[in-house]
C-alpha cells in the first residue's frame, strides 16, 4: 500500500459509496452519498483484480524518462525541470486559447460564484521551453496556489485580489510570476492579450531581483516519484477488469453555466475531447482538439469570501468523493489532500490508490452545492 493510503483507510471505512440523486444543495450536504445524476449507467465488469490489462510491452526510447506527470516518454533533459501552472481566461472573450492542448494536466474551477458560475483554466506543463504561445493569461484565486504547490510548480498569472491571495503567496512554496508575459496585439481589450510566449519563462526565471532567485528545477517541496499511480507504461487499465462495479460514461456535463463545460468521449482516440460553449475546444496554434486520457471529478466544498463572488475551495479534505474516467468508463472514487505542498491521492473503495492510464489529465473541483447537477451519460 502507498503511502497515504493508511490515512484514507479510516475514512473509507466510514464511506458508503453509493450512486443518488440529491434532495438538496447544502454546502454541508451529506458525504456519506455520491449526489449525481447518471443517465443510461448500468453496471459492468464482474472481477475485482487490480492490475492493468495486459499488453505490448513497450521499451522507453533512449534518452527519454517516463514523465512523473503524464507517465510517458519525454527528453531526460528536463528530467529535474520543474513545471509551470499558468492561469488562462476562459471567458468566451478569450478564445480561441493558444498552447492549451500542449498542457500536460488542466484543471477546470468556479473562477466565481457570479456569472453563472464562470470557470477558469489552470494548465500544468512540465516542458515550458517549447511554448510558442499559451493563454490568454488572467488573475489567479487562493485555490490555484494552493494546488500549484503540490507540483512545486510556478504560478504564472496577471494578479488577483490581493486581500484573498496575498496571505498564500507569501508562503515559501508559493512561487509566481505575475504580470511579467508577453502582449499579444489580437483587437480585444487589454485584458485579454497576456500570454506565455517563447523565451518569456527563461526571461523570468533570469531577471529575478529575488534572493534566492527562483529555481528551474524542483524544489525541496517536490514530492518524489510520480505525481499520479500510472500504469506500466505500453498497458492500459481497463477500469472493468479492475472493479466489481463501473458505470460507461461517454458524456459528462459539469455544473458550470456559463461556460457549457462538457466532456465527450471520443471511442476512435479513446480520450475525453473538452467542449465549451456549445463548440468542440480546438488550440488556435493547430486546431488540435483538448483531450484528455483521464478525468478526475472531485467533490469540493468551498467558502465564498465577499460579494465580488470571489472564494476558495476546501482542496485540503479527506475522504470526498469523486469519480476516476477512462476509455469511456467511470468509477467512483475518494480523494484526499492533507497538506498543500502534499498531492492530491485518489482512491478506490477499497482504501488502495487507484492506479491511471498514462496520459494527458483532466481534473475538476465540482461545488458541493451543485454536485447534484453533474450528469454523465
């Protein structure tokens, strides 16, 4: 058993997984339940081994490293380079995004309780030297820096309220770059032609006044080994395998309003393609389309902190629940986060980590009051 696994033990003991549809939206709702409305789910898989299934085995190319991030080969060149988490405005303003299909792992959140709950894009790379172009960037929330840390990534953003982030960026493993990125001329406001583009990170990293100047590479808040338990690489996990009871998910609509936010399965790529106001989310740098290989949905409470809609997320939390989709099939899941430079831990209902399919990843903090408008079919 990994490490943590014992602390979720105890909790897992006192979760009853059940599939429900909620009677209400109470941020203090009951946990005890997944409140989710599942369209057309019926139970497959009948085995409970948990290993990947077999398949090719694949040797790592010479000169590369499988990425503690996405579990595949990349250069070992970069092997101890440290990611970025870079802030992008998903407004519909702001589209079409550049470089966000390049991400390695995107996280989608309530940016604010206003606006019909508008989200926000927190994208994780691991190789910011090969960006041409990422954004447009926009401020950041209390909630971001928080899950920045469990990377030991930068944070790259244009500000943010300052009576709500300052506190958190202040801490030694919150380290940032704000404001410092290129000006894109693109006919929209000023507010939306911020981004990454080639050569800014290592202008940043060399110009720092701060002593110490901020490192390229990991940190003494890095947690080692992987970031996620991925299968061996060249297998995949066939969720139905693995576990007693899984449900086939090929669509998924997230409680976000305003933004539309929906996963659709894609059976020919075997990834989850991102759509967004009623349109497939497609990278103006290739028209390559967001995809991911794994969605992770995390129940979340959160405190809403003034009248602007600003807030935070409990991220840090034990015991919540959750669901893990792959290759078009879900299960639910617990997770679990004790500190903030700590990773977020998956875990199935058995209390054992849930092991993942190497690959790009998708992760959301779903509002408990509104987990019960989740849908997937």
């Amino acid at each position: 058993m990994k490490k943590g696994n014992k602390i979720v033990a105890f909790f897992m003991c006192m979760l009853t997984v059940a599939l429900t549809v909620a009677c209400g939206k109470d941020n203090s709702a009951d946990d005890s339940a997944f409140s989710i409305s599942i369209e057309e789910a019926e139970s497959v898989g009948s085995t409970s081994e948990a290993a990947p299934e077999e398949g090719e085995s694949y040797e790592i190319p010479e000169g590369t490293y499988l990425s503690e991030i996405t579990g595949e080969p990349i250069s070992e060149d970069i092997k101890d380079q440290r990611p970025i988490a870079v802030m992008v405005d998903n407004e519909k303003k702001a589209l079409p995004h550049f470089g966000t299909a390049e991400a390695d792992v995107v996280y989608e959140m309530m940016n604010s309780t206003k606006n019909d709950r508008i989200t926000r894009l927190m994208c994780i790379v691991k190789d910011w030297g090969k960006i041409e172009q990422l954004g447009s960037i926009r401020s950041t929330r209390p909630t971001n820096i928080l899950l920045a840390a469990e990377w030991d990534a930068v944070l790259c953003h244009d500000g943010g309220p300052p009576v709500h982030i300052n506190a958190y960026l202040k801490n030694p493993w919150a380290q940032h770059f704000s404001g410092t990125f290129s000006r894109v001329k693109n006919g929209k406001p000023k507010e939306f032609t911020e981004y990454v583009c080639s050569g800014d990170m290592e202008s940043n990293f060399s110009s720092m006044k701060k002593d110490p100047a901020y490192s390229t590479t990991y940190t003494e808040y890095r947690n080692e080994g992987s970031h996620f338990n991925f299968a061996p690489y060249g297998k995949e996990v066939d969720l139905t395998k693995v576990y007693d009871k899984t449900y086939p998910v090929t669509e998924i609509g997230l409680p976000f309003w305003h933004n539309t936010s929906t996963l659709k399965y894609n059976a020919e790529t075997k990834k989850y393609e991102y759509y967004e106001y009623g349109l497939r989310h497609e990278d103006a740098e290739d028209g390559e389309p967001l995809s991911f290989k794994n969605v992770f949905i995390q129940k979340c409470d959160f405190n809403q902190l003034d009248d602007n809609g600003y807030l935070i997320y409990n991220c840090i939390d034990s015991g919540k629940p959750g669901w893990y989709i792959t290759n078009g099939v879900g299960k639910p899941i617990t997770w679990v986060k004790d500190e903030a430079t700590h990773l977020t831990r998956f875990y199935d209902d058995k209390g054992e980590e849930i092991q993942i399919n190497t690959g790009k990843t998708y992760i959301t903090l779903v509002p408990s009051d509104t987990w019960d408008s989740l849908t997937m079919k």
